[in-house]
C-alpha cells in the first residue's frame, strides 16, 4: 500500500499516465509528465503536475492533479490555474479531481477552458475509475457486476482493444 503521506504523489502518476492513454478523446497528442514552465507574461516558473500536447504540437494543456478527500476544488484554487494558463500561453488546463468543483469553481473552469476529470482518489494503473465528460473509464483486475446497459473495451498491456456489451 501506498505510504499515506505519499498518495497524492501516486494519483498524479495515475491520473498522467490514464489521461495519455485517452489523449485522442481528449484533442490531445499525448499527455508528459511533471515539469516546469515558464510564463510568457511574468517570467516565473510554473510547477505543472502533467502537460498535455496539442495534436500536432498546436499548444499545450496544463493538467493540475488534486486528490483531496474533505471538499471540492474551491474558486480560488481553479482561478490559480486559470492564471497559469494565462501566464504561460496555454491553450487551456484540465484538472483531475475526486471530489469535483464548487459552484464558483466550475464557473471559472467554463470562462477558462478548464475541463473537469473526476478520477477515484484510490485510483491505480491498473484499478481506476475516472469520468470525463458523459464517459466513465474503469479499470478492474476482478471481477464487475454490471446493472445497467454498458459498452465496454478492454485495452490491454500491449495495447490491442476489445470491445463488447455484457449481453453477448
């Protein structure tokens, strides 16, 4: 098990790592790991949690990872982001979140192109569940009950896909 102290430092690497293997549905090339970069505007370096690649190296995205138990992102929190963004020319950011955003929040997020990924605070490469959009991705090394309708495809390590419904 993860050591407590150091489980914010795992879901990062979870939430970059997944978000890469959802690049495409995202608009995105592909998705680095933690760096830093400079703003345009201010000159300061910027500590960016992941980076999200343009397809066809047209801009970047910032991605900011937050594995809080207690609340939701608050307005201020989404508004340092958005300055961010501002300050180093992104194309936009995308925070990845268990809890979601306060009201406040999400209003910022939607003036400033910041999208929303919801992702299980326990999350692991290969067990996770993570929400983007209308989509839910799950990943299950056990057995899943499933009561509704679902769709479901499995990506395997080497990368090759699966796809079927519980119904065939």
């Amino acid at each position: 098990m993860t050591n407590p102290d150091k489980r914010w430092e795992s879901y990062e690497e979870v939430a970059v790592y997944l978000l890469d293997q959802i690049a495409e549905k995202l608009g995105l090339d592909r998705v680095e790991d933690k760096q830093k970069v400079i703003g345009e505007r201010s000159g300061t370096e910027w500590e960016i949690d992941g980076k999200g690649v343009k397809v066809g190296d047209e801009g970047f995205v910032i991605i900011e990872c937050r594995r809080y138990t207690t609340k939701k992102q608050t307005q201020g929190q989404i508004a340092h982001l958005a300055y961010t963004i501002i300050d180093t020319g992104a194309a936009g950011g995308i925070i990845v979140s268990s809890l979601g955003l306060q009201e406040g929040a999400t209003k910022v997020a939607n003036a400033e192109n910041i999208r929303t990924v919801h992702m299980d605070e326990n999350s692991t490469r290969t067990e996770y569940m993570f929400s983007f959009l209308n989509e839910v991705f799950v990943g299950a090394s056990d057995t899943m009950h499933i009561t509704e309708s679902a769709k479901i495809t499995i990506t395997h390590a080497d990368g090759t896909q699966e796809t079927f419904t519980p119904d065939d």
